[in-house]
C-alpha cells in the first residue's frame, strides 16, 4: 500500500490541532499520493466526522477528487450525532468521484460494511475511453439488468 503506520501517523498529526482534525485536506493529501500510479486506485475514508474544514476547503477536496477520477468510498461512525455539515460534504465527495458514502447506526455494522465495499470493490469494473472526436454525450448502459453503473458526476 506504500505507508508504514508511522507515515500515516505523521500526516495526521500536520494536519490536526488539539485534537482536531481538518478532514479535507487529509483527502486532498490523499488523493494526490495517488497522482501517477497505474493500475486500480481508489480511497476509503473511515471517520467519526470530527472535522474543522471550511466550505472552501470541502469545495477544493471535491474538485480535486473528481479531477483524479478516484473513487471515495466514505464510511461515518455514527448515523447519528454525525455533524451534518461534514455529512452533506463527504456525501457530495463521494458522488463526485463514483465511489458511495455509508454513514452506521451503530460500530457493530464496520466490518460488515467493510467487507461490503470490499466485495463491492472485487466485484466492480472499470471501463476507460477516449472522448468522441467533437465531444458530445458518452452513455454507458449495462445489458444486465443485475449490474449497477456508477460513475462521476465529470469523467476525466
């Protein structure tokens, strides 16, 4: 994965004060780290919802996260108690970049929503093309019915 737990550790730590934490720019760290690497890349976020972002700082996140065309996959500690502004932001980042957001009633759901993304992650694929000469609309559609297309509100 290319962290060591001290790495981790580190980054949070510049980017907290007393405790707390400035979400957005830990997203925009980590959606940048991503910048060059081939093959599948995707993020998923696991938070309490202690955050002290600003709406610029949320706004820039979310455009550099569908700029990169990585999907978040977003899953909040709480249902409940949630703040609701950095619910409305994490959701809205993870619609923008074609991943899905999961906020649980209670801490015994983690790892069944884990497994969950995982599974979903396993089973997904993922299609790339080249613009149409002149631009215009692109569909994708699937032929079966069982088969969800996902994807950003803006495709690289």
């Amino acid at each position: 994965w290319g962290a060591t737990p001290e790495d981790i550790s580190t980054t949070l730590s510049s980017v907290s004060t007393r405790n707390q934490v400035n979400l957005s720019a830990i997203l925009n760290d980590s959606i940048r780290s991503f910048t060059g690497r081939r093959g599948r890349v995707f993020l998923i976020v696991v938070t309490d919802g202690n955050d002290v972002s600003t709406k610029a700082d949320w706004k820039e996140a979310t455009s550099v996260a569908t700029t990169a065309g990585i999907p978040i996959f977003v899953v909040g500690l709480s249902d409940t108690g949630f703040p609701s502004r950095t619910r409305s932001s994490l959701v809205k980042l993870a619609n923008a970049s074609g991943g899905r957001s999961y906020f649980l009633a209670n801490a015994g759901m983690l790892e069944l929503t884990l497994d969950y993304v995982g599974e979903l992650i396993d089973s997904s694929y993922v299609l790339q093309f080249a613009e149409r000469p002149g631009g215009g609309a692109v569909k994708v559609d699937s032929g079966n019915r069982a088969w969800e297309v996902h994807h950003p509100s803006r495709i690289p």
